[in-house]
C-alpha cells in the first residue's frame, strides 16, 4: 500500500535540506521524496514504515515530527 508521509525537521540551510531528502530516499520502498512548506517538511511517497524514516531523520538532525501519513491511490 503505497503512503504519502509528510514529515516536519528542523532545518536550517540548504545543506541540511539536501541531507533530509538523501536519508528520506535511502529508505527501502520509497518512490519520490520533495519538500514543502517552508522548506521544513519532507514528503516521501511509497511503501515506507512511517516510524523508522521519523527516527532516521530524528538521529541526524535532533527534532522531527510526523505530520500526516496518508494513503495514495494508483
């Protein structure tokens, strides 16, 4: 079942921008990864565990939320 996962992290330049979405797209399953909002929020597309990319992305950067997880339909 494919999900759309928006996450918020607390980034502060372009450089940490980059190495969100590289940790988001590493992730097993994942089919596309953007930013939205102010640049603070990632959204992954595919069949991703919702709980581990938060906590992958909670490692690098100290402060990440899940936001919404919704389901996406072909």
């Amino acid at each position: 079942m494919k999900q759309k996962i928006t996450v918020s992290v607390r980034m502060s330049c372009g450089k940490c921008r980059t190495k969100a979405m590289k940790i988001a797209a590493v992730e097993s399953g994942v089919n596309s990864v953007q930013m939205a909002g102010d640049k603070d929020q990632v959204i992954v597309i595919g069949e991703v565990d919702s709980v581990r990319l938060t906590r992958s992305l909670r490692k690098k950067f100290g402060s990440a939320t899940l936001v919404s997880v919704e389901q996406v339909n072909n």
